[in-house]
C-alpha cells in the first residue's frame, strides 16, 4: 500500500511498547516452557512405570542414601534414570530378539498368544501398528499431500500412508490405484480421517512432514520457511 509523501507512522506509546514487548516474551518463552514441560513430563512418566516394577531394593535412592550415608526421611524421585533403564532394556531385548535364542523365544510365545482368542486379536494389531511404525525400511508417512475433501474444491492436507492393498485396492477405479492417505485435525494431529485417494488425484507437496504437521497444528498460521501468504 503506497503511502502519500507527508505521512508519518504515529509513534507507539508506552502502553503498547509494554504490550509488544510481553508478546514478544511470550513468543520466546512459550515454546522453551512448552518443550522443557513436555519433555520432563514424559520422563517422568516413564519413570513412574519403570520403578513400579522394580524392587524396593534397587530404587536409586537406596543408593544414594548409601553412597552419601544420608537418611532420606521419604523416597527421592531422580528424574531420568528410569528412562535409562527403560532404553537399556528395549536395547538388550532387540539385541536378544535378533539371536538364535531370542527368535526361538519370541516364535514359542507368539504361538502361545495365538491360542488365546481375545489376546491374540490385540497382540495382532498391536503387533501390526508397531513394525509399520517403527520399520527402518518404511517410507510411510515421508510425504505430505493435498487432496480434495470433503469435497471438489476445497484442499486439505494429507499424508501419504501406503499403497491400498488387498480387497481394497481390488475395489478401485481402473487404471488407477488406490493410496490410503491420513488427514488429520486442527489442532491435534493424532487424530483424523483415512482416506483412500486415487493416485491421480493427489498432488503431492514439497514441503516436509514436519512443516505439514506445523502448517496443521497452527491452523495455517506457521508455513515452512515463513513464506505465509501476504495479506492484501
């Protein structure tokens, strides 16, 4: 907007140099308080978990009350060691799982699993969810799309999941494929639709998963790499 040559921005007075500034703040701080929280909270959630099923004797504080001779008059929560532990066993069961032994194992208990009739129905697709996941090989989920939904016109944003398979994709437009796409909601992305698309009617973006996720969780205020559309 083109201003004439006489116009001169009014100057901001100190009320609204107090406002900008707390603003300010609260961009900066946010996301640090946000991230330090989230972040401590699932520690200690996994703490909770992971001490509840250890001995009283091996609680770390038994520990540290020997170690220092110290009498601690309730038990001392030490942040983090659980989460150690939790990472150590995960890494000594993949390890094992991968060995003669632990292959043996796993095969004898899942075939004991699949004698149960409700446990192995949960076990199956938990089972399932996890290696589709957490699959190093898998490309799921790597690219972010458009898609017009819920109907002609109007885009939304999508992931790309994997190519249908199975009945589903017997049932799709010839000479096309099915795609199973995820769209998720604003502003919590765990949650969403699943579509099955044609893959001619996806147009897939340059953009990231995570700047998609971003583009989403904000409700269209963050784009990546700050090119949001200007405003007339």
């Amino acid at each position: 907007m083109n201003m004439p040559p006489d116009y001169t921005r009014p100057r901001q007075g100190w009320v609204g140099a107090m406002r900008s500034n707390f603003l300010t703040g609260l961009v900066i701080i946010a996301p640090i308080a946000l991230t330090a929280w989230l972040i401590w909270s699932v520690v200690g959630w996994i703490d909770a978990r992971v001490w509840a099923i250890v001995p009283d004797g091996y609680q770390p504080d038994r520990y540290i009350q020997t170690l220092f001779d110290i009498q601690l008059s309730e038990q001392y929560d030490i942040r983090g060691f659980g989460l150690i532990v939790f990472l150590v066993f995960t890494f000594f069961v993949g390890w094992l799982g991968k060995g003669f032994v632990g292959r043996s194992l796993l095969r004898w208990a899942e075939h004991l699993v699949q004698r149960m009739p409700v446990v192995r129905t949960i076990y199956s697709g938990v089972k399932q969810i996890a290696e589709t996941v957490f699959n190093q090989t898998n490309n799921s989920f790597d690219k972010a799309c458009l898609i017009e939904y819920p109907r002609k016109g109007i885009w939304v944003i999508g992931f790309v999941a994997t190519a249908a398979r199975g009945e589903v994709a017997d049932h799709g437009p010839e000479g096309d494929s099915l795609v199973s796409v995820f769209v998720p909601t604003t502003p919590n992305p765990t949650s969403g639709f699943l579509l099955f698309v044609p893959e001619s009617d996806i147009k897939q973006l340059n953009m990231t998963v995570e700047d998609a996720a971003k583009l989403v969780i904000s409700a269209g205020l963050v784009y990546p790499d700050d090119k949001a559309p200007k405003l007339p």
